[in-house]
C-alpha cells in the first residue's frame, strides 16, 4: 500500500507535510509586505521592458524624434506632449507608429499612435499624466522596420494618478 | 456616452496637410486610486480612438491609463478629396461614441 508522499508520519501530532513554525511566520511575513505595498508596486515592467516589447527586441537608435515635454510641470494631471519625426511620410518611407512610455507611473505605457502615409506629416499631440518626476520616452516605428527614440525629463510638483479621493 | 469635439477645416487645398484636433469628455479612471471608504475606484479609460477619412482608417491611437481625463489628441492628414472625416472613441466599457466632420477639397 503507498502512503501518502506528504504525510509521512513522524512523531505524535507531527507530520513532515506540515508546515513549520518558521515557514509560517515567513510566509506571513511576505503577506503583510505585499498587503502594505500599493497595488501598482508590485508589478511594472520597467521602462526598458516596455520599450522592447513595443519593439520586440529590434535596436532602438538615438535622433529622427523630437519629444517635446515642459521641463517643470505644476499639474501631473495634464502635461502636454508633442512628438515629432523625421520622415518624408510617403509610401515607401512613413512612420508606422509612434508609442510613448514612461518612467515611473504605475503603467509603463502612454500611449501608441497608428500612423501612414496618408498623416502627411508625423505629429501627435496629447496630454498625459504623471505620478511623479521622470524620464519619458518616444519610440517611432518606421515603415522599414527600424525604431527611433527621444527622451526628455520633467519634474513634477503635483503629481497625477497617485492622489485619494477620501 | 459622453460629448466630443472635434476640430477639422472646412476647405482645403487638394494635397494641403491639415491638423486634426480630437477631444472627448471622459474622466479616464485609472484604476489606481480609492475612493471615500478605501475601496478601489475601478478603471473605466478610453481604450481606442480611431480617425476614417471617407471610410478608410487613416489614424488611430491606443490609449493607456497614462492618458489625462478628457483625452485630447491632435494629428495631422492629407487632404485628398472632399468628404467626411469619422472619429470613434471606444471604452472599457465597449461603449463608442463618434463624432464626424465636412471637409471640402479644392
């Protein structure tokens, strides 16, 4: 007859299958920590995760973008962006895509603008939020398939997404 | 769902890149903060916008929490030939919302 693997009987009231003293109180531990830690701190893939998976691990070369962000921002609620690339935005050669990515807001991502020939010009204008001082970051996808970025930091003094309602 | 404002020119020249600018009254809930009692308000963002030019889809744009309350993108266009320009907005919700504008090309 096979006994069960995890309940191996050793001892009056003991069973190697049960969980320990010490192994309890880890365990409970590593529960408050994650219970005390806001939701968004927990998981965020990093700004350069982010960047290759928008990317899928192609080389993303510095030039081509400009992204236009104020250096000092009273309001992380609303902060206007502009990004610009260089591209001739015909047929053969337009940017396909323009994402923007953050540094240290609960999600990685911003944004992803789909764009062609037919956009004339490659320019995208939107207002977006930030939890706090970072490096923001704009990656152009062109029609050949390469990937061109900008960066640029603000310094935030009231920051978005964080603040309570109560 | 919710009012939306666009801004298209009215005539253009036939070729003329002419700026797009598209606005939605939405309040973009993250996801990420509480509310009075401590409990989580839950997300409700746009997800997609979505500009056609007599049909065809010519601008697009995926929207993340990141994103103010009362997105606001503008982009640019060619002008080819005269039309309507359809922009929609969907949500969390799979609720949509368009809005459309006249352009004449000459």
């Amino acid at each position: 007859m096979h006994e069960d693997p995890l309940r191996v009987y050793a001892g009056p009231g003991v069973y190697a299958g049960m969980v320990g003293r010490r192994q309890f109180l880890r365990a409970g531990m590593t529960g408050l920590l994650a219970i005390s830690l806001p939701r968004w701190a927990v998981a965020r893939p990093s700004l350069e995760e982010a960047i290759r998976t928008f990317t899928g691990g192609a080389n993303v070369l510095d030039g081509r973008v400009r992204l236009d962000l104020p250096p000092l921002v009273e309001n992380g609620n609303a902060v206007g962006v502009t990004i610009v690339a260089e591209s001739p935005m015909t047929e053969d050669d337009h940017v396909r895509r323009i994402a923007v990515f953050n540094e240290k807001n609960p999600e990685a991502n911003v944004a992803v603008f789909h764009l062609g020939a037919r956009s004339g010009r490659a320019m995208v204008s939107t207002r977006i939020r930030l939890a706090t001082s970072q490096v923001v970051v704009a990656v152009a996808e062109m029609s050949d398939g390469s990937f061109w970025s900008s960066r640029a930091s603000a310094i935030v003094t009231l920051a978005a997404c964080i603040e309570d309602l109560s | 769902m919710a009012r939306a404002l666009v801004n298209v020119p009215k005539v253009a020249r036939q070729g003329e890149v002419v700026e797009i600018k598209a606005m939605i009254a939405h309040p973009m809930e993250t996801g990420y903060r509480s509310g009075p009692n401590g409990s989580n308000i839950p997300r409700d963002i746009i997800r997609r916008f979505t500009c056609t030019y007599n049909g065809e889809e010519v601008f697009s744009a995926d929207l993340f929490p990141a994103v103010s309350a009362n997105p606001f993108i503008a982009f640019t266009l060619v002008a080819t030939t005269s039309g309507t320009i359809d922009f929609t907005w969907s949500d969390d919700a799979g609720k949509t919302q368009t809005a459309s504008a006249d352009i004449t090309v000459n």
